[in-house]
C-alpha cells in the first residue's frame, strides 16, 4: 500500500498526526508513506493534489472544529475521494 499524506493545519494536532504516520513507517514495512504534504488553510487543495508521489491521497484534517465542515467540502471538490476523507 502506498500512500500520500496530506496534513492541513499547522498545529499540535497535525504534528501529532505526523508522528502517527512515523511510527507506521516503523511497524508496518509493507506499507510506504510518502512524506507529509502540508496544506494551510489559504492554500487551495486542488493544487497541493497535484504534489502528490503518486500514492494514494490521504487527507488528514487537523484544523479548528469548527472548521472541519468547510474542509472536507473543499476536499470533496478538489476530487479528494469520500473514503479517504
């Protein structure tokens, strides 16, 4: 399995999500994580898709709650599928 993280926001919550996916690396060989992508909240997500490594797109929303919402409707639009919402 190869996949591409995508992190946005810059905050506590996503550098913990970072760490997250360093352990993996460590435990799950067969697995190959991409390194980070980071996304702020002004950029737009359509071009931070076409960074990606080639892996699958995996977005990982670490922004305020109340922002949760308007992210993944931003993700659903710039063709981030559902299931790696």
């Amino acid at each position: 399995m190869q996949i591409q993280p995508f992190i946005l926001g810059r905050g506590r919550a996503g550098h913990a999500i970072e760490k997250s996916l360093d352990f993996l690396r460590s435990i799950e060989p067969d697995w190959q994580i991409e390194p980070v992508i980071w996304i702020s909240r002004e950029d737009p997500l359509e071009a931070a898709l076409g960074m990606s490594s080639g892996g699958e797109p995996v977005l990982f929303i670490a922004n305020p709650h109340g922002m949760h919402a308007k992210s993944i409707l931003r993700a659903e639009k710039a063709d981030f599928q559902k299931n790696y919402l």
